[in-house]
C-alpha cells in the first residue's frame, strides 16, 4: 500500500506532463491549470505522510518489489525523518515553481511539460531507497533541467545549461567514486 502510495507521490508530476502532451491544441491557461493541479496533488499528498509521520516510533514509509532480481535492485521507495521534509519542500518548490511560471507564454506547453518531469525527477531522488534507483531518478532530472536552462534561461543559457550537466555527471562520477 504504501508503495502504491510513494509511487504515485513521485510520478503524478510525469502523468500530467503525459497529459499536457496529449492535450492538442491547448491554450497557456489550459496547461498552467493542468500543471498546477498535477504539482498540487504530489505537495498534498507528501504533506498527508508528514501529518501521518511518528518521530519517536522511528519508523517510516517504505514499499519495495523485486525490479532487476539477476542484479539485485530493487524497486525501493521509502521516506523517513530526513527525506519526508525533503519529499514536502519539493513538493512544495514544485507547485510553487508552476505559480511563479504563470506568465510564461513562450513555448508554455513545453515548459510545463519540463517542469513537472523535473518535479518528477526531484521527487524520485528524495523518495528512492535503492542506490541504483537513486542514480536513475538522478540522471532523470538532468533532461528536464538542460531543457529548461537552455531554452528559458537567461544570459549565456546554452553555456550555462551544459555546464550544468558536466558538473552534475562530474559529481556523479565522484559520488561513485
């Protein structure tokens, strides 16, 4: 249950950006409504576990499946004292984000489309218990996050976008270190 629960917190934000994809032909309103109602639904629901959380019990939310058995991951989503807070202000920055982002006009479909798989992203990395999980949820964002850089960025955008991504895979391939 629990699982079930955690998953759709991290993937309610891709879902909607599934949904502003298929929308055809939609207006800037229509995609800013979408998208602030897929970011609210994840910041509600990370905010229901943290109402829900018990400190001095020292548990926390978890739910695992087996994903790759022969290399053993797993499909582990979990929150406890440290990520909980983290998995709320993401949500939180997220709905956030939309709100501030309201008078964007220029490529709005796309924008919004970006944004909620970099909530996505974000979301994952904070709620993933698995290293190798972490690592993807990790690189995941990275996408959203060139994108939103390079092409809605101000200044150098295109510099400062792929420096971005090096120092970010470079700080990767440190942590593995």
């Amino acid at each position: 249950m629990e699982l079930a629960y955690l998953s759709a917190m991290v993937f309610l934000p891709a879902l909607g950006a599934v949904v502003i994809a298929l929308l055809s032909r939609p207006t800037p309103r229509t995609v800013k409504r979408v998208a602030a109602f897929f970011s609210l639904i994840p910041l509600l629901m990370a905010l229901g576990l943290f109402l829900r959380f018990d400190r001095d019990a020292g548990g926390w939310f978890q739910g695992s499946v087996a994903w790759l058995p022969s290399l053993k991951v797993n499909y582990h989503l979990g929150v406890d004292g440290l990520s909980l807070p983290m998995a709320v202000l993401t949500g939180f920055l997220g709905f956030l984000a939309v709100l501030v982002s309201w008078k964007i006009e220029l490529r709005a479909k796309e924008y919004f489309i970006w944004l909620l798989l970099l909530e996505m992203g974000i979301m994952g990395v904070f709620t993933a218990v698995d290293l190798m999980l972490f690592f993807l949820f990790w690189e995941v964002e990275l996408i959203p996050m060139y994108m939103l850089i390079s092409i809605w960025g101000s200044g150098r955008k295109e510099y400062s976008a792929i420096k971005f991504v090096v120092y970010t895979i470079f700080g990767s391939a440190l942590m593995l270190a």
